[in-house]
C-alpha cells in the first residue's frame, strides 16, 4: 500500500512525502525508525477510513472550552503516572460522562490505535481542537514531553476561560443598568406622560417645548412602536452583516482599537492572549517562528492580525521579535525591553511566561478600573433622563399654579 505521509523531524521541521508499506502500523513503525514523529498518514488507493455519522458529529460538535480543561487535566494525571497514549485516551473515554466527549475520545483513540501519532489524530478533528492545541501536542511528542505539555495546555485553557469570565463579569453590571434605563423610559412614555397629556389638554395649558417634545415622543412609540421595532431589526441585521463583510470587518476592528478606555484596554487583551500562546509554544520548544504563526490562529481582530503578520514576516528574515514588536506598537515599551533581554540572554520563553503573568494582573485592573468609571456615568445618565421627563412634566403644572395664584 502506498500512504501520504506529513511528519516533524527532530528540528521542528515539517516533511511532506509518500512511502509503501503493507500496512498502516508498518507504516508508521518506519516513520519512527526514521527519527520522524508522524503527525498525518492516510492511505492512497485504499480504502478510505470511515467517516463520523452525523450523529457522532453532532455530538462531538458539543464539546466545550471546560471538556477540554478536563480533558488536559486528566491526560496530565494519566501520563505522568506512566500510562501509554492508548490507555490514556480509553480511560479518559471512560471517565467521561458526556456523549460528546465520548465520541471525540473514540475517534481519537481508534486512530492512535492503527498507527496514527496523537498529533495527527487530533489533526482529523480540527474543528475541536485548535492549531495552538495540535502544535504543541505534535511537539510534545517529538521531545518526549507530553505530561508537561498537556499540563500546559490546561493552564493556558484556564487563563482563557478566567480572561473571559473576567470581562463578562465586568459587562454585566453596565448591562443592567442599561436595562433598567430603556425599561424606566419606556414605562415613563407609554404609562406616565399620556395621563399627563390628558391632564394638559383638558386644562388647555400652555405647553413648553419640552413637554410638547416628550408628548410626541411618547405618542410615536405608542402608535408607531412595530415600525421602530421593525427598524431596530433593520438596524442590527445590518451591523451583523456588515461585521461579516471583510471590509467593514476590517474598518470595525481598527475603529474599536481606537476608542478612548476601550480601544488600548481591547489591544493589551488581545496582545496579552498572543503573548500566553507564545510562552505555552516556547515551553514546549515549539520555534519561535511557528509560535507566531500558530498565535495568529488564536485572535480575530483583522487589525492585529495585519500587524502579527509584520512581526512574522520580521522574524522569518532573521529579525529580532522584540524590534518587529517595537515597530509595529503592539506593546509597550517595557513589554518590549523585557522581551528583549529575554531574547538576547536564550531565555525568552521565561521572559513570554513573566510578561504573559505580568499583563494578566494588569488587565484585570485595568478592567476593573473601567468597570468602576462606566458604572457611574451609567446612574448620572439615568438621572439625567428621569431628572429631564419629571422636568418636562412638572413645569406646565408650577406654569398652572402660579396662573390660579
């Protein structure tokens, strides 16, 4: 039989050739004798592997950021107590009790069973597990660390999760009051102001502007409140699309890194997740340069992305990462010193692992501090709001009262 081959020699290089052997262990036994840590080997002219069913996809389609946490937690536990690949991966299926979970680890098991390395099994299932995730296992395995880089990548798993928390948790206090600011206007518009009206027109009082714009502001949610729905629905459906479309994606991503509080507090989380990504990478002796390839998978914002690509393309010709950095602005300039000496002194993993930390505490102070800016310019617009209807309200009524006195 005659398999395509894709395997990482000893170097972190990658080579790409075809090889006979009768079968697939055969075939992968002589890929190691080699020195060559096999990461893709299909067969060619065979017969090809069955596909998942859409069963097993739908379930596996399931699996979330905490399954993979547990995942590396128990791939760590298991290997550093000396269990191989195959029965780590049958104890870890068993342990589960998601379904989805279960699939995954089927399929993944079967294929390290017929001859498959752990990385390219996991290569076949790159809707689950991201380039970050099969680099680093592929160089686990060419160096013999696996334990330590499923350690790794539980870690890295967990700072994610803890980022994300940690902005959602930030979000949703302004979010509430947002809620009850539209719900105390519009409980005002549709119920309070029309029995002021009534009030007002029965009297047959002089209205000032104010008031008389707060009536037909109430009478146009009242009566036309399916077309204003109708145009918010317009509204969002537009930005969606528009954020879809890689122009206005582009021209959205560079608004956003230029907002004052928010866009330099969007650039340090975007560049502290890279960051992270390129200490995991380098503690598991991934290059410097597939770091920063691989990193790029881990961000969408396109603006960033573009300035990645300068440091990448710096790097491949032989360039410092931490000059690339400095010109390009990606971070400040202590980031970038001790970066530097990391670079300069062999030990930039450990200088990525210090800034990674370093930026983590900062950001969320960062965030914090945001946090607690946003939520009382929140309250004084409520009271603005309110303060404006009561205003609008009571005036014609000390208007009437000083008239009968």
């Amino acid at each position: 039989m005659q398999f395509a081959v894709e395997a990482m020699r000893p170097d972190g290089s990658v080579v790409a050739e075809q090889i006979e052997a009768e079968d697939r262990a055969q075939a992968a036994q002589t890929l190691r004798a080699k020195g060559l840590m096999v990461l893709r080997l299909d067969e060619r002219g065979g017969a090809a592997r069955a596909s998942p069913s859409p069963a097993d996809r739908t379930a596996s389609s399931k699996v979330t950021g905490r399954d993979l946490i547990l995942l590396s937690r128990q791939m760590t536990m298991l290997l550093e107590s000396g269990t191989p690949v195959v029965p780590a991966l049958e104890a870890a299926e068993q342990q589960t009790s998601k379904a989805g979970m279960r699939v995954l680890l089927r399929r993944l098991r079967e294929r390290v069973e017929e001859g498959d390395s752990l990385s390219g099994a996991l290569q076949a299932e790159h809707d689950t597990f991201d380039p970050v995730f099969r680099s680093m296992v592929a160089a686990g395995e060419a160096t013999a660390t696996l334990p330590q880089v499923f350690a790794r990548l539980c870690t890295l798993a967990q700072q994610r999760q803890q980022i994300r928390q940690m902005v959602l948790g930030a979000l949703i206090y302004p979010i509430i009051l947002s809620v009850l600011l539209v719900g105390v206007v519009a409980v005002l518009l549709f119920f309070v102001v029309p029995r002021f009206k009534t009030l007002f027109t029965s009297l047959r009082a002089k209205l000032p502007a104010t008031t008389q714009f707060l009536f037909d502001a109430s009478d146009l949610l009242r009566t036309g409140w399916p077309y204003v729905l109708a145009a918010l629905v317009l509204l969002v459906t537009g930005v969606i699309v528009c954020v879809r479309m890689p122009g206005s994606r582009n021209w959205l991503d560079q608004v956003l890194l230029r907002l004052p509080l928010v866009g330099p507090l969007l650039s340090r989380l975007i560049f502290a997740r890279v960051v992270r990504v390129w200490a995991a990478m380098l503690r598991c002796r991934v290059p410097l340069l597939d770091a920063i390839r691989q990193s790029m998978q881990a961000i969408t914002n396109a603006a960033f992305l573009r300035l990645l690509a300068r440091v990448e393309e710096s790097v491949s010709s032989g360039g410092r990462m931490a000059h690339a950095l400095a010109e390009t602005g990606l971070a400040d300039p202590v980031i970038v010193s001790a970066l530097r000496t990391g670079e300069e002194n062999g030990r930039l993993a450990e200088a990525t692992d210090f800034v990674s930390d370093w930026m983590d505490e900062d950001n969320t102070q960062m965030v914090q501090h945001l946090t607690r800016l946003t939520e009382p310019v929140l309250l004084a617009v409520m009271g603005v709001v309110v303060g404006f209807v009561a205003m609008a309200l009571f005036l014609p009524l000390f208007d009437l009262a000083t008239a009968g006195g």
